[in-house]
C-alpha cells in the first residue's frame, strides 16, 4: 500500500512499509601513518596546508634549496600522507614583462607565490610552425609549457593561454599591447624574494596545522624557543580534542648535556627529542631537524601493535655520535630517543620512548611509550569517530545508551582483535554519575600491550650431573 513516516496514522486501511539503519554506522578504522610539518620554502602557498603523499613532486610544489627536504624524509620515514605548511610572511613575486617583434611591452607574467626560486622564460615556433610555445624553465627543467596560435596579433591568445592552463602563474597583456610575440631563450624571471621567517610564523603556522589531523609532526627548526612553542600546541590542541604528537632534533654542535636537559624539560608523552645524530651512505651527518622528520615519520607510521624498539633506520649507516653505556642510560631515563647500533653495525632505535619522565596524577608509567600512547590515542579516536555518528541520533534512556555502549564495545573489541588491546576490555555506564537530560557518562576500562623490551635469563650451568 506504500511508504509511512515514523509517527504517522495513515486513513486508509492496508499494509505500509519503512525502513531505518539499525547499526551504528560501522566501526571507526585508525587513523595512522599521517604526518604534517613547517617548511620554508622558495616557493608554493604560505600559511596554507598542502597534502601531499609519497608520490607527490616536493620540488614542483615548493622547490628546492630551502627546508623542504622535511618532507622527503618524513614519507621515507613511512608516512602514507603528509599535511606540510609553508611558513613566512613579506616576500615579493617574480615576474617578466615579454616584448613583441616590434620590441614593445606585451604581456607581464608574474608569479602566484612569493619566492627566490630561479625561473625563465622562452618562446619559440614549434616544430610544424603552425604556433608558438610558450615555457617557463627552471634551470633546463620546464615546469609550464603552453601553445598558442600564430596571429598578427598574438597578445591575447598567449594571455589567455597562460591564464587558462595554471594557477602558479598570471599573465596580463601590456597596456595597448598587440602584435608578435618576440622569440626568446630563457629570460630570467626577476623580482622574487623569499619570505622572512621569525617566531611568530612558527605560531602561525602551528594554527594553521590546528585544524587538521595527524599523527606526528616536525618543524624545520633547531631551535630550542620553537621547539617549545611545540611542545605547548600539542598540549593546547590535545585539551581541543586533537591527538597530536611531534619529534624534534638539535644539532650535532649542541652539547650533550644540554640537549638530555632540553628533552627532559618538555616532559610530555606526545613530545619526542632524538637526541645524536648518524651517517647516511652518503657519508652524511643526519641531526637537526632531518633527523627530526626521519624519526617522526616512523612514528607516525608504525602501528599501534609494534614497537619502535630497536627499529632500524634504513638509509643511516653509521653513528655519528657514539654514546657510552652511561650516556645512554642517563639519556633514556630523561626521554631521549638515543640513536645505537645493533651486533651487525646497523643503527636502530634504542627504545621508543617519549619526553614524558615524571606522569601526572592521571597518568601511569605506560604514557611514558610510544606504542601504547599511540594505542591510547588510537582508542580514544576510534571511539570519538565511531560515536560521533550516534550524537543527536539517539534517546538519552536505556536503549540510547545502549547503543552507544554496543558501538563502543565493538571498537574495543576491534582492537582486542588486532592484538592492541588485552581481551577483556569494557564500555559501560558510569554507576557514580547521574545520566539525564542531553548528557550521558560512560567508563572506558581496558589493557594495552606492550612489547617485549627486556629479557631476563638466568642461565644455571653445573660441573657434572653428579655435583
């Protein structure tokens, strides 16, 4: 007989069908392997976040030759996406004013971003002489190419062929331009400089990232006055409902103390310091911020159910910076990623650990590991996300509340599944709260895993069998 409303009394007699969704929405998947950083940056947007992922060309997007090499080693560093914003403010625009045959201004081509980043201009008949092409080369890479039309008058076709085939470029015809455009080879497009960077673009940047999510983050940064103001974003945005974490690195050049003084001083579980450097292949120091992003890739990457202890580093191949057993003891008992060496030379992870050394009242010894903060995280999120579909949708009673227990208890249960979490772990009501109104409260009781970290082997030999 049809279709009905929930609530509705037909007037004719007869069958009448509806159907809703039962479920919950499914079971909210981790979120994992997402990276972000601030660069600088020779060219691309400033202050804006720009996704990336391992098949993007760094160097088309921002060029080369500044801090954008964070990027690269964040995606060798195993992250599958990367959110990476290019910090500064000021800075000018390059551009080129091209001439016709008759050796007038006809068309000026100028840049969408500030930046140095060496750009020229050619143009040139193509092969058949049916039109002209028009590039912009850097070095002799050509980044932009377009055709346009042989003509008396070619200003606007070259105008709006330029316009109409990118938005990294902007060309306007002269006033009162026409005729020919002239044949050039690789004139140098002039004018542009980079942005300055000081503190306060850091904190600007850090805003923009704000309103993403990610996993981990680095900076371009080796100072320590920056590397606090990250330490306080992850804390501001953690209380916002983020779940943020980030690695920094200082320089070789830095003592050794100082940086163990520096790690200790941050004391927060979503904060990671590296603290000695290493050789690439190439021969190559890796500390500072590099070594920063390498790491904080991994983090980023691993999953909750493993362990960056003793996690080699593909691509390092020496230490830089060999530590004494001592050092090495003092630098983890303060937070320090410390950089060793295994029994075939390669270097690894000692122990993932974070920054965190003295929990606070609400916290336990297990904060103080990457992999069950990254479980904790994870949990927490799965079940903001999975939830986050049932708010408003659901009565505040008995049923209600229910529901959102069965929706819950099903991501705990996921976990448990993929070896994250202990068997046993619970999403109940709050016996000691008053649920009523538009407000309900739930206690999340579970177990993370940790790994295997230390084995103890007690090896009990004798003379003979008899003795």
């Amino acid at each position: 007989m049809g279709t009905f409303v929930k609530g509705e009394t037909k007037v004719r007699p007869g069958v009448y069908h509806r159907y809703e969704n039962a479920g919950s929405g499914g079971v909210a998947e981790a979120r994992n392997g997402i990276g972000a950083g601030l660069i600088r940056a020779k060219w691309g947007p400033l202050n804006k976040v720009v996704e990336m992922d391992p098949t993007s060309d760094v160097e088309a997007v921002f060029g080369s030759g500044a801090t954008e090499d964070l990027i690269t080693e964040m995606f060798t560093g195993g992250i599958s996406t990367g959110k990476f914003v290019r910090i500064g403010s000021g800075g000018s625009a390059p551009s080129i004013t091209i001439k016709n045959t008759e050796d007038a201004d006809a068309v000026t081509i100028t840049g969408a971003y500030v930046g140095s980043r060496p750009f020229s201009v050619s143009v040139k008949e193509s092969i058949t002489g049916e039109n002209k092409e028009f590039m912009i080369l850097e070095g002799s890479r050509v980044v932009f190419s377009v055709d346009f039309d042989i003509a008396d008058d070619e200003v606007p076709g070259l105008v709006a062929a330029i316009n109409g085939a990118t938005k990294e470029f902007g060309a306007k015809a002269a006033s009162g331009a026409s005729g020919k455009i002239a044949i050039i080879t690789q004139a140098a497009m002039e004018g542009g400089k980079d942005p300055d960077v000081d503190t306060t673009d850091y904190s600007k940047g850090l805003s923009v990232l704000e309103a993403t999510a990610f996993n981990c983050m680095a900076v371009d940064s080796e100072e320590v006055s920056i590397h606090a103001l990250v330490n306080a974003f992850l804390t501001r945005t953690y209380v916002a409902g983020a779940y943020p974490m980030a690695c920094v690195a200082e320089n070789k050049s830095v003592a050794l103390e100082e940086r163990i003084k520096h790690a200790a001083s941050y004391n927060n579980e979503m904060m990671h310091m590296v603290l000695n450097s290493a050789n690439n292949a190439g021969g190559k120091i890796e500390d500072g911020y590099r070594l920063a992003a390498r790491i904080a890739g991994m983090i980023a990457s691993v999953p909750s159910n493993a362990s960056l202890t003793h996690q080699i580093i593909a691509g390092y191949a020496s230490l830089a910076e060999p530590l004494t057993n001592t050092d090495i003891v003092k630098a983890l008992k303060r937070g320090c990623i410390v950089l060793t060496e295994n029994s075939n030379s390669q270097v690894w992870i000692e122990q993932g650990i974070n920054t965190l050394i003295t929990p606070g009242a609400t916290q336990d010894e297990g904060f103080k590991k990457i992999r069950r903060v990254k479980t904790r995280f994870e949990l927490m999120q799965r079940i903001d996300d999975t939830l986050e579909v049932l708010i408003g949708k659901v009565n505040n009673d008995t049923d209600g509340r229910a529901a959102l227990i069965a929706s819950a208890q099903a991501v705990i249960d996921r976990m448990v599944s993929e070896s994250k979490l202990l068997p046993g772990g619970t999403f109940s009501e709050d016996a000691t709260q008053v649920s009523e109104g538009d407000y309900a409260y739930f206690v999340i009781a579970v177990d993370d895993i940790d790994s295997i970290e230390k084995v103890y082997l007690d090896y009990k030999f004798r003379f003979s069998q008899t003795s």
